[in-house]
C-alpha cells in the first residue's frame, strides 16, 4: 500500500493542535496546546481570546508535530486543515497558517469538515473500521447522528434543534457551581447521586424525526433550582446531576438505536467530546449487548479536538482526490457533507 503522510492543523475552538498521520490510521505525533485553564476563568470559551492565544501557539504547535514524528515538511504529501465548523477567529488561524505552509512547500491543501474529523477519529482507534455504520458526535457545540455510508458520504439523520448536549452539560454545571468544563464534573458526581430522584423532560418530535432538544431539560434543571432557592430549600446537587445526566442519555440512546434498526446497522462508533462520558459508555456498551449491535469508542484524547482526527479524515479526502483551493475561506456554520 501507498504510504501518504498527512500533516494536519486543528483549530476550531479551544485547541490548539497539530499532527501527523499515515494513511489515516497511524499517528506519528499529535500534539494539543489546550486553553481551557484560560477559558476556566471565564466559565467558558471567549472567541476573541481563543483566536488570540491560536496564533501564539499554532508555529510552535505544528512544528513540535514535525519533529516528534521525526520528518521535515519535505516528507509530508498533503496539509489537512479544519475549514468549519467552529468559531470563525479560531478557525481563520488554523487555515491561514495551513494555506501558507501549503504554498511555501508546493503540497496540496485538504480542508477538512470537524464533524468528519470526529468521526474518523474511531478509524486511528479501531484499524479495521469501514463504513457503513452509524455514528453519534456529541460534544460540547456539536449533536448528531450520522449514517456514514462511505468515507465521505455522510447521511445526518439527526441533530440538535437548539443547545448541544455539551452545551447544556455546561449550563447546567455552572448552576450547580461546578465550574467548566462541565461535562466531567457532572459524570463524576452523578455518580454518588439517584438517577430517577427527579424526573426532567424528554424533548420528543411529533414529526418522526430524530432530532434533538435539550434547551427543555437544561431549563427544567434551572427552574428546579430557582424553586428551591426562593423556598430556601436545600438540594441534592448529586441527584440532580444524575438525574440530569439520565435524561440526557436516555434521549442520545433511544434516538441511536432507532436509527440501527431503521437503517438495518448492527455497528456504532461514538465520537466528540461528551464520548468520553463513563455513564454514556456504559449505557450504550449495555444497550448494544442486549441489541447485538457492536459499540465503538475512541481513547479520550481522540474523544476531545485533536489534529489526529483532521489528519485522518484529510487521508481520506486526499484518496478521494478533494484536494482544496488556496481560496477557500472558513466556514462557521459548516454542513456534514457541503462541498
């Protein structure tokens, strides 16, 4: 088989990241510059000063890749680079770091889809992986499921109407004073807590799709909380973590496995940030027991924004022959699937 080695640079939101990849499945180097600590402070992430702290770091970034994966740019076939979605500042450092590599090494430019990125993160993890499968992103800006019928054929047959599972994780954390990032705060003490103490909404579609919608359970939690404030009442911020956390689940869960059966799959790879969610894990780990239907997951590095993920799915647009104009500008609201 044909060795092409793909440099890729990932900058969409809070990461910084640079790496290299072989044939989209072996990673050489993938290196992160993480701002969270800085965002911390904020309780969450700051467009202006993420875009600010990408261009400290992105040269110093992409050359660690280099030199951990032990190459030059000489030995590079293609730069892979995330072009949308993401937050336009961010994401505008990245590809014009990328766009004048590509120019000054004559290599071709691969823009490449984050939410493609994520999902191919599980072929890094699991070597023999193939389409067609169905794959839930979820994180912190990003919900859908997505029926992947190529490497770059992508059906969405559902997402989020309103807040991202992570966003909501957030908001609801920084209710219960838990700080940012809110996700793992919430898993960990979701575990000393009753899941069916409270019973927070399920958003269901009267139109058969399936969609998502947590603006309804994140608000139910706030009002929740709001009560037993004006009552002064205490509260069990475990319980409510839990029960949070179910409702969250339960809809990720039913939604998922609806589309297996409709679509006749048996195969799921699970892939963004939230994926790296122990209760998540183990509800659908058991789920696809009882269904037969095999459940993927990637190693939490590759579960957060990393460069390793864009360099695979730039692989796989590379042996497609999507090769990118040295115009193509970033794209905040970019589509699955938009050419």
């Amino acid at each position: 088989m044909d060795k092409k080695i793909i440099l890729a640079i990932e900058s969409s939101c809070d990461e910084t990241a640079a790496a290299v990849v072989v044939n989209g499945r072996e990673v050489l180097s993938n290196i992160i510059a993480s701002q969270i600590d800085t965002h911390k402070k904020f309780g969450g992430v700051v467009p202006e000063v993420a875009s600010r702290m990408h261009i400290e770091a992105v040269d110093s970034v992409v050359k660690a890749a280099l030199l951990e994966a032990g190459i030059s740019i000489d030995d590079v076939d293609a730069i892979g680079v995330t072009y949308g979605p993401g937050l336009v500042g961010a994401l505008l450092v990245g590809l014009q770091y990328a766009k004048g590599l590509a120019l000054g090494s004559k290599k071709p430019l691969i823009g490449v889809n984050h939410i493609q990125g994520h999902i191919s993160a599980n072929f890094i993890e699991h070597k023999d992986l193939k389409p067609p499968f169905v794959s839930l992103v979820v994180s912190g800006g990003h919900t859908f499921i997505v029926h992947v019928k190529g490497y770059r054929d992508f059906e969405v047959i559902g997402q989020t109407r309103d807040d991202a599972a992570g966003e909501a994780y957030d908001k609801v954390a920084r209710a219960l004073g838990l700080g940012y990032p809110g996700g793992p705060k919430i898993d960990k003490l979701a575990k000393q807590g009753n899941k069916d103490a409270i019973e927070f909404p399920r958003a269901k579609f009267q139109d058969d799709t399936l969609d998502f919608s947590f603006s309804g359970v994140k608000s139910a939690v706030l009002n929740y909380l709001n009560k037993a404030k004006m009552k002064e009442e205490e509260v069990n911020k475990a319980d409510i973590a839990a029960s949070f956390q179910n409702a969250i689940i339960d809809v990720l869960k039913t939604n998922l496995f609806l589309t297996c059966e409709r679509k006749g799959i048996k195969k799921i790879a699970v892939a963004g940030g939230v994926a790296s969610n122990s209760c998540l894990r183990e509800t659908l780990l058991e789920e696809g027991r009882k269904k037969g239907i095999e459940i993927l997951f990637p190693s939490p590095i590759l579960c957060t924004d990393n460069a390793a993920m864009i360099g695979s799915a730039a692989y796989f647009n590379y042996q497609e022959g999507a090769v990118s104009d040295l115009n193509i500008n970033a794209k905040p609201n970019l589509k699955l699937g938009e050419r």
